[in-house]
DNA sequence: GTTTCTATGAGACTCATTCTCATTTAGGGG
DNA sequence: CCCCTAAATGAGAATGAGTCTCATAGAAAC
C-alpha cells in the first residue's frame, strides 16, 4: 500500500512519530474494507508476531479518526468498528438484524434532504448517521 | 397519567406482574418528553423517595422498549438515551456538537426514500437510525 | 553516541450495563 | 384473609469496551 504516504503525511503533520505500530494498524485497517472492531485488529496483528498493545490500536485509531483517515461506526451493540476512509466515496449502512451483515447505500437525495433539514434547524451540519436496520435477504 | 393502561396491558400480555418499581420507571419516562439516561431516571425515583434499584430500571427500560412502548436513542457518547413513544408521531434527530441540544425531525421524503433504499437491497426494514450532528445556531 | 522527549506495553482503572442470588412480593387458589 | 409459588427485586459483584498511568523503549535532534 501506497497509503502509508498518507499516514506519514498526517502524523507529521501533528508533530507525531511515524512508529511500526502506528503503521501496523493503519495497515491492518487498509487490509480490508470491512468493518472492523478494535479488538479483531489487536489479535489480528498479535497473530501476525506484531508486538502492540491494545493501548496503542486504541490509541492510533483515535489519531486515523481524528485526521478523518477512519470512519467510526456504532451499530449499536455496545462495540465501535472501524472503516478505512481513503477511498472517499460516502455512503452510509444497511445491518442485518439477524445474522449481522453490513452492505452499504448511497443516495444523493437523501443527502440533499438532509442538508435542508439542517438548514430550516439552523444547523451547520458537520456528518450524519443513517443506518437502517431490517432482514437481509438471507434471513427473512 | 392513564398510559397507565398501556403499561398494564403489555405486562399482563406477557405474563408480567404490575408493580410498584415497573409503574414508577415508566411514570417517570412520560412525566417529560426529554431524552433521559438510566442513572438519570434511577436518581429522579430515589430523590422521589422511590424504593428501586439500578438493576430494576435497567430491567424496566429493556420491557418497555421491547414492546415498543420507549425508543433507545444512542448518540454515541457511550449512555444510552430513552425517550417515551405513546405520543405515536416518528421523527429523528439533530444533535449539537457542542452544547448536546437535541431537536427533533421529521422528513416525509426521507423516510420514503429509505423504504426504496431498503427495497432495493431486499431488506425487510425494521428500523433506522437518522442523526444529525452539528453546530445549533446558539453555538456556530 | 548522548540527550531529550514522545510512544509504547502491561495492567490498573472507569463507567454503563448485566448478572447473581438471597429475600420480598404479586396474584391466584383455598 | 391467608397461603403458596413463581416472578420481581435489591445490593453488590461481574463484565467488557475503552482510557489512563507510569516505568521503559525508541525516534529524532544535537
């Protein structure tokens, strides 16, 4: 991965250290594009020999989040995931609410809707959560 | 307040009993239309000279939100929020940024497109989740 | 290489929520 | 009204995600 040009760029940016544990987590967030939770990413490096602590994920996930690199999700059990952002194309979530399976949506009009409802609130609108909940249709 | 019958009716339906704990938790929940966390109701029937427990509310809340008779609300600063729905009219929410002032919504519009959205990804829609989050006009 | 100052790891800690289990209470007979 | 039994409760322990602490390791500057 060239994004590592990305996490240097940032880190530097703060005035912080470009670290193997740093760059081991944001690999492991590019690794894939699922939605991931803290945890999985500390045993998953551990499991690949990295020496981290959970600490240091939790850590470095709050730097990748702040510097808008990954999107945290609740989906409301208790747990954050986490999903790589570089790829910029916005959409929000469908969760299966039997077997857990997150596929994604994106629909401008709703975004647009939104963007007036903030408007007649008086909101400058900063990021939304939009998340329908239902059967897939595996599990119906 | 007579929602005291609605309460009745979903615990007799279950093979609940009707007590003095579970009345008070929802007494207290219709006594406003806000936004309340557990402690918050747990110290409300305390300071009231309520006899319950933290354990009970808890127990209470998980009731009557399985009967639909409250939504949890999650706006993800780790506490979960309820709020009464016997006042049946849907709506979701914006949410400053900086002073947590809720406002609530409600977009015809939007929720059709979220049953097309829902539609088309062949889930069986159960329930969403839609939060604005900004800056209120007091704190831009 | 030495200094300096940030980053890390291990494990203690927090805090909302859930669980345990001994005790109390609701509510249906008698 | 009282009894009986299963369900409900309270107190506090347990859980679990996430955060904090502090001694040590390691990066960058000199």
């Amino acid at each position: 991965m060239d994004d590592i040009r990305e996490l240097k760029r940032v880190l530097h940016k703060e005035n912080l250290r470009y670290t193997s544990q740093r760059k081991a987590v944001w690999d492991e967030l590019c690794s894939s594009s699922d939605h991931r939770d803290a945890e999985s990413i500390y045993l998953a490096l551990r499991n690949s020999g990295i020496r981290v602590s959970r600490a240091t994920v939790y850590r470095t996930i709050e730097v990748l989040v702040r510097h808008n690199m990954v999107r945290r999700l609740d989906l409301g059990d208790g747990r954050s995931r986490y999903e790589n952002k570089l790829d910029p194309k916005h959409h929000d979530h469908l969760i299966c609410l039997s077997c857990g399976r997150i596929e994604e949506f994106v629909d401008p009009d709703i975004e647009k809707l939104q963007e007036k409802v903030a408007e007649k609130h008086q909101f400058a609108l900063r990021k939304h959560i939009h998340q329908l909940f239902g059967y897939c249709k595996d599990c119906q």
